[in-house]
C-alpha cells in the first residue's frame, strides 16, 4: 500500500513541474500592471493570460499527468485516456447535465453539493480521472482482439475501457460528489475557522507527508479550488481577484507565506548547524551536499534535496522541522504578512510577488525569515549535538571523498555505472523508476546491494522501504540518471 501511495505521490509531481511556468508568467505579467491585470499593457495581457490557461484547467493536466504518470512504460496514449476520461466525468457530472438528471433548472441546483466545481479546473476529479484512465491502461494495453476487431487492439484499446469504467465511476460520484465535497469543505473551513492556527496545523502535516508525496493532495485542498480556498489561482490573481471579491488582502496567501522564511533562510541556517556538526575529516563532502541543497532551498523553494539529507538519518529532528514550519506560517497568517508562489516558496517566487497587489507587508517576512534561521541553526546544533544524531558529515558508514569521485556528480554515465553495479548489476535490477528527486528500484535480491558503492556516486542518501527495494535520492538531476540507467538496463 505504501508503494502504491508513493508512486501516486511520484505521479502528482508531472503536472505540478508545470506550476512554476504559470507562476513565473502571471508573475512577471503582473510585476509589469499589477492594477490593470492586462488591461493597461498588451505584453502583459500575453503573460497573464498564458499562466491562466495553465492554472484555469488544472484538472485536465492532473487527468493527463497521473495517467501518464502510472502508466507501465510512459506512453502517450495513457494520457490520452487520461483526457478522455476527465472529459466524461465532467461532462456527465457539470451542473448542466445533473439538472437535467434531476429534472430541475441548473440554478436550482444546491451549491453545497459542488456541481459548479466539475469544470476544467477540478484537481480533485482531475486525479481520479488519472488513476482510473492508469488502471485501464496498464491493464488492457497489451490485448490482442480477434482479427475482425485488431484495428482497436492494444494502445487504442485503452481509451475505449476508460471510457467504460469511466460511466461507472461518474455512475457513483454522482453520489457520492455531494457528501465528498461537502466533507472536504467541513475540513477546510474547519482549517480555515482557526485562523492562523490552523494555517499552522496545515503547514505541519505538509511537512510530515512530504516523505510519502502525500503532501500534494493535502495542498489540494488549501492551494487549489477543491474546498473553495483556492490560495494559489485567487493569489496569482491580483487585482482581478480583488475586484471580482475572490482574493482578500492579508488573508489570500496566509497558507503559502509562513514557507517563504523557512525555505528560504530556516533551512539554510539548518544546512550550517549542519556542516559545523559534520566531522573534520567529513566537512568536505557535507559541505558539497549541503551548500548546493541550501541553496536550491533559497533560490527556488525546492527543499526536498536538503530535508531528504536529514530525514531518515535524524527523523526526530524532521518533526521539529515540521513544527518549525508549522509555527512560521501560523505567525505569518496572525500578522497578516502575505506573499504567495505557484511552485515554491524560494526567493524567485518571493521577488515576483512583491508587486501582486494581493501581498500584504511582504517584505515582513524577511526579517521573520532571518529569525528563523537563527531558531533552526541553534536548534539544530542543540539536537545533533545533545542526541549524536547522524546527520550528514556524522554517519559511521560515511564513504570518503576522493579525487576519483569528487566530479562523478555531474557525470550521469559513470554515475549511472556505479549505481548499476551497487545494485548487484543489471540482471538484480527487476524494475527501476524515478520520481522528483529519488530513484525507486525494485531488486531480485535484495541481499545483493553494495550501499558503500552505491556511495560512490556521492548520492544523498538510501531509504530501504523492504528488504528487496531501495529507493536513491540523488537530487533535481534523477531523470538523467534515470535515462543512463534505463539506457544500459533497458527496463
């Protein structure tokens, strides 16, 4: 089951890699008229309303990114069923269509039951669509039909059982949506009636699901339209969200800004507890794994390279972290300091917010941010030094740095050969895959891996869910390693 959640959790990041353009475009489109929102300059005009049509039909981009996503071997035609099946749900149940089911006028229809949320930006239906049009696909792309029916066999096969399956599950939304919908509105207004508190309590569990992917469905229902918060579209919005009443400045962007002072200066100040806790002998090679994920963290809000470092290597101390993080958003929410991102909470996002109308006192969060990096150094130097934990620079197993290794990082071949040999060679490896940041490999023989070679390679570190898996965090670059892998093993 754990497997099965995380490679949903691998799955999700597809279409959420696609926010960072949306989020750059409508934040350069409104840092150029941030009141007009395009009215007031044509290349503006261009830039917000390209972010827009990314952000405006999330659902069909999760539909067609986790059909593609969990499909056996990456083929197109899965997103395609993927399309085709979130096509049908919304169709079938957009509020037009259940009126007629229902024999009523579409306005008459409760809005409490969220007919008027099946439209092209519904995550929600969006996923289901994708795990369905995946199932479907996995199953029946490799059926031969009898000869009077060959044409549809295979990949061209697999939109018309999604289609199939996909009439039965809108069968059950039809039922099942309105009491859905209506808990996942109880939970975020119950969130949401907490204040700033609960934009803290909101924070914690994203960080604690962070190791299985999980986070994203939790972000759902903050960031996006599926309980009616939607932070992150009414944010990037600006003065159009004003006006229309959707965005309320000080309040739209409490669960995104309390990320800025953690990721972009709590955790790096926790990359230097750190490296000042690694051993003297270790400094060099810590100091190469935590400079580059500290600033990865800064620059772009991408935190897992550096969290990954000490999350199953001092697990304790990622609850604190976790509680850390909960503890920024919930002052920022109190203070009403307000800054938003379409990817990330790192320094590019922070500065393209600066004019959206909709930030409220944003350059408050630097110095909370500069708070927090003082809070988590001397935290974490406190915790790694009171309870020896192992974090980078302190493990037993440590393979050191040497002349031959020090630019294997930025070779995929050779690091490709390295991970294939610590791994018990090719004919060990039973299937291999690759999600952000982590490899995720499934062994013959568990019993077989080398992790001191594996090592080598100056990977971030090995998380062993069973004895015959491993997954491999190697960072941003795991597709390229990935692709060298996949080319000399051919699975």
């Amino acid at each position: 089951m754990m497997k099965k959640l995380q490679n949903l959790g691998k799955a999700l990041m597809q279409p959420v890699a696609i926010l960072p353009v949306a989020a750059l475009l409508m934040g350069i489109g409104y840092w150029i008229d941030p009141t007009g929102w395009g009215s007031n300059s044509i290349i503006a005009a261009f830039l917000i309303k390209t972010g827009a049509a990314i952000l405006d039909n999330l659902g069909i981009i999760f539909a067609v990114g986790v059909a593609y996503g969990l499909s056996k071997d990456r083929n197109g035609a899965a997103g395609l069923s993927g399309l085709v099946a979130f096509l049908i749900a919304t169709t079938l149940l957009s509020a037009g269509t259940v009126a007629i089911f229902k024999g009523v006028d579409a306005s008459e229809l409760a809005l409490t039951d969220g007919w008027q949320k099946m439209n092209n930006g519904n995550v929600f239906v969006g996923i289901i669509s994708g795990l369905v049009a995946a199932f479907a696909y996995n199953k029946f792309y490799q059926v031969q039909l009898p000869d009077a029916f060959a044409f549809f066999s295979g990949r061209r096969l697999t939109p018309i059982m999604t289609s199939l399956f996909m009439i039965i599950v809108s069968a059950i939304l039809y039922y099942v949506w309105p009491i859905l919908f209506s808990a996942l509105v109880a939970f975020g207004e119950g969130i949401e009636s907490l204040g700033a508190i609960g934009a803290g309590i909101y924070a914690f569990f994203n960080r604690l699901l962070i190791p299985t992917g999980l986070h994203h469905a939790l972000n759902s229902v903050f960031w996006f339209d599926i309980a009616g918060i939607n932070d992150i579209p009414n944010f990037l919005g600006g003065a159009a969200s004003l006006e229309a009443g959707t965005a309320v400045k000080g309040v739209t962007g409490m669960y995104q800004a309390g990320f800025f002072p953690v990721m972009m200066f709590g955790l790096p100040g926790a990359a230097l507890a750190m490296y000042q806790e690694a051993k003297p002998e270790k400094k060099n090679v810590a100091k190469s794994l935590l400079v580059a994920a500290a600033f990865a963290s800064f620059f772009t809000g991408v935190t897992e390279p550096l969290e990954f470092a000490f999350m199953f290597l001092a697990p304790a101390l990622y609850v604190v972290h976790a509680l850390l993080t909960g503890i920024s958003v919930a002052i920022a929410a109190a203070f009403h300091w307000t800054a938003g991102f379409g990817f990330s909470a790192g320094f590019v996002d922070y500065f393209l917010s600066l004019r959206n109308p909709v930030a409220n006192n944003p350059w408050m969060l630097i110095p909370l941010g500069l708070i927090f990096f003082v809070i988590y150094y001397l935290v974490f130097r406190f915790f790694i030094r009171t309870f020896n934990l192992k974090t980078p620079g302190r493990e037993d197993d440590d393979i050191e740095a040497t002349a031959d290794t020090a630019s294997v990082k930025n070779d995929f071949d050779e690091v490709a050969a390295i991970i294939i040999e610590g791994l018990g060679g090719k004919e060990n490896i039973e299937d291999i895959d690759y999600c952000s940041t982590r490899l995720r490999t499934s062994l013959v023989d568990g019993a077989k891996v080398n992790e001191a070679k594996i090592k080598e390679a100056k990977v971030l570190g090995l998380i062993k869910p069973d004895k015959d898996s491993i997954q491999i965090i190697i960072g941003p670059q795991v597709q390229f390693v990935y692709d060298k892998i996949h080319e000399n093993i051919g699975k």
